[in-house]
C-alpha cells in the first residue's frame, strides 16, 4: 500500500489528476440535495429528517479526518485513497439497500457513517502530498486537487437528476441509482490510488521536488495548543457554516424563493442551480487559493468573510425580487465557500510548516463537521418553524440569513487575531537539536 516513490524525470503535474480522481468523487457530496425531495416524497421525511445523511456525512469527515490524519502521514495517499474508495463507494451500497428496503436509518448510516469515514481520509489523503510537490505555490497546488471536491456536484448533480427521471423517483428508484453512484465512482477512484506518487527528498532537489524541511516547523501536537489553530479553526467553521446552510437546502431553497412569482422554478431548473453552484464553489477554489499566494492567506479570508456578509444581506432583503440577483449572490458566496476550503492547507503552511500539516489540517476539519451540523440544521430547523407558522417563500429564510451574517462576522473578526505561531512551539532545526544536546553533554560533564 506504500506509493512509489517518483522516479527520476517524474513530472509532477501528474499528481494533481490523481487527487481529482478521488475529490471528484466525494465531492458528490454536495448533489445532496437532489436527492432531498424523493426521498422526503417516498419515505415521508421532513426537511431537518432528509438532511441527517448530509449531516452525519459531514461530521464523519471530520471526525475522520481528525483521528486519520496522522495515519494518512504515516501510511500515505496510496493508503488513504484506498480506505476512502472502499468505504465511500460501501456508503453508497448500503443506501441503495436502505432506499429498497424503506429502512431510512441505513441510509444515514450508509451514506452519513461510513461515507462520511471515506469523505475525510479522502479529502486529506492529497494535501500533504501536494505541498510537498508544490512548495513554491501552495495554495495553487491544494486549490487544484480541492477544486475536484467543489466541482464535484457539477457532474454528480444533472447525472443523478437523469437517474431519478429514468429510474423513477419511489424507492427503488432511489435504491438503483445509489448502486450506480456506488460502482461507478469505485472505477474512478481506483485511478487516483495507482497514479499517485511521493517526491524524493534526499540529496540535493530535483526542480519541483522539496528540500529538507527548513523554517518554522510546528508538530500537530504542539499546532493544537496554539490560538493560532483555535482562530483559523473558528474561521473556517463559520465560513463553512454560511456557505453549506445553502449549499445543502439549494434545490428547494430556490424553489421557495420564487413559488409565488410569475416564473416559479422547476425541479430541473432547481437541478441546475445546484450545479451552478457547484461550479462556483470549484472555481472558487482554484481561483481564490491561486490569488491567496499573491495577496496573503489573511487578507483573502478578509474578502471570504466581510463580503459574504454582504451578499447575504442582499438576498435576504432583496433575493426574492429578481432571480440574477439571488443566483449571483449565491453564486459569490459559493465562491468564498470553496476558497476557503482550498486556502486553508496553505494557511497552515504558512502558519505551521510542512512537517505535519497532513495531520494538522485533518484535525482543523473538525471545524467543518461543526459547520456540518450548523449550517443545515439552523436553514432547515428555522424554514420548518416558520412553515409551521403559516410563512412561506422567501419568509421561510430571513431569521436563518441574519444568524449567518452575524457568524460570519465573528469569523472576520478571529481572522484579525491570527499572528505567527510563538518560537516555544517550533520544532527545532536538526542543527539547534544537535548543538542543544552537545551542551547538555558539556554541562553535565
């Protein structure tokens, strides 16, 4: 299970098309949302019920990601693409045995529990990788592999709407086109897990290839007693919160919006939306990790908070006016959401070094299971009330908006508090380890 180590004259861009083979897959993650109305009609679920599978996935990924990032270090990407095909393509198999059977807590424990474990060792299993290859444009390199996560929804979106218009939106329907995901996205991952490939290090580098490690080295262990961590950590949850609370209600979210207009919107046009919002979130990730190594990690996360505020504001006050005007501002915010996703491994670069940023950033994914529950939870537990009060369309979302607004200023504001990482916990360079123990030797002599 152990990657080949890259043979002489090994381009590294060959790497990156290995991490897409498996975020492409997981990012199906966020097609989610197609599936929310077929199942809420076949199995009688409400809105806050459909999204525990969601929910449970994202929470997954990040208790995954936590706990196995210091084995995704220690084993490799090899390694952790494998875990993460079998038990991603598993999470399906179960939910398509769940739907056919009408048993719904399988599918949450298909799709949520072990999914989810595949979500998390998934999405690590590159980052470290990619760094390692691409020290001179970090946030570009994990921008690359994390856009296949945002981007995945794009496919996976119309491909599971054609399903369920062919198969049948009951739940056997269901049932054969989570069994398609699941076989599928099996091939496609197996591609990643025997392409990859690790960097030499030794010796003197090849172009492309890292040194030795050299500057500020900070281990996990050390990384997670810093305010650094626990600042960057409240960043990426409330900027994962405001992005996920519409990215996991779209379809139906602008269905409501525009209910009572002369032009409602239709469960293909809903479709559609979802996928819009997918390319968003992956181009967001290229572009705005890519412009975070000309501008800085902070100043990025600067635009990702404060103007996400703003678009907020606007469709809660205006969204349900004109449909560019929602769509757009959507769209900015998904943008942002994916940004921040692929920026944050280069932030703790820069922060903490490469030495275990794999592992650290596994445990700073924490943050987005938080956000897994939070998000969801506020858009569809506050739509619920207020449908339960006799509101409907756009003042179904007003209270759950303003919450958003409000964590994203307090993610602004924890931004504005990160400073570099105190020497105390640094890792010692090899020479100052060396020169410290001669001195002891010296002073006990």
């Amino acid at each position: 299970m152990r990657p080949p180590v890259a043979p002489t004259g090994w381009s590294r861009w060959l790497v990156p098309p290995a991490a897409l083979s498996v975020h492409l897959s997981i990012g199906q993650a966020y097609a989610w949302s197609v599936f929310k109305p077929p199942l809420e009609s076949a199995m009688h679920l409400s809105g806050t019920e459909s999204a525990l599978p969601f929910q449970l996935g994202i929470v997954m990924l990040g208790l995954s990601a936590a706990f196995g990032g210091t084995l995704v270090e220690r084993n490799g990407p090899r390694w952790a693409m494998t875990v993460a095909l079998v038990c991603f393509s598993s999470g399906f198999l179960l939910s398509a045995l769940g739907a056919a059977t009408g048993q719904f807590w399988l599918i949450v424990f298909g799709y949520g529990f072990v999914g989810g474990i595949g979500l998390g060792i998934g999405y690590i299993s590159p980052v470290s990788t990619l760094i390692k290859w691409f020290p001179d444009r970090p946030g570009m390199a994990t921008g690359i592999a994390i856009m296949g996560f945002g981007g995945g929804a794009l496919i996976a979106s119309p491909w599971s709407a054609q399903m369920l218009e062919s198969f049948g939106a009951d739940s056997s329907g269901i049932a054969l086109a989570f069994l398609v995901h699941g076989l599928a996205y099996a091939v496609f991952m197996s591609l990643g897990v025997l392409l990859v490939r690790v960097p030499r290090t030794e010796g003197a580098p090849r172009p492309g290839v890292p040194a030795p490690l050299e500057g500020v080295q900070v281990s996990a262990r050390s990384a997670v007693r810093t305010p650094q961590f626990w600042c960057l950590w409240l960043v990426l949850c409330m900027n994962v919160t405001a992005g996920i609370g519409i990215l996991e209600k779209a379809a139906p979210m602008i269905t409501d919006f525009f209910k009572d207009s002369g032009t409602p919107v239709g469960v293909s046009a809903a479709a559609g939306f979802v996928a819009l919002l997918s390319a968003a979130n992956m181009a967001g990730r290229i572009g705005w990790s890519s412009a975070s190594d000309l501008v800085g990690r902070k100043n990025v996360y600067r635009l990702y908070l404060g103007v996400g505020a703003v678009m907020y504001l606007l469709i809660a006050r205006f969204g349900d006016s004109s449909k560019p005007l929602f769509i757009g501002c959507a769209l900015v915010i998904l943008s942002f959401y994916g940004g921040g996703f692929a920026t944050v491994p280069a932030y703790l670069k820069d922060l903490f070094g490469t030495y275990q940023v794999g592992a650290i950033h596994g445990r700073l994914l924490t943050a987005w299971s938080t956000a897994g529950v939070l998000g969801p939870l506020i858009v569809n537990r506050v739509a619920d009330s207020q449908e339960e009060a006799g509101k409907h369309g756009q003042d179904l979302y007003g209270v759950s908006f303003t919450i958003m607004i409000g964590l994203l200023v307090v993610g602004f504001v924890a931004n504005e508090l990160i400073r570099p990482v105190h020497a105390r916990h640094h890792v010692p360079a090899p020479r100052e380890a060396t020169d410290d123990a001669a001195a002891e030797r010296r002073q006990s002599a």
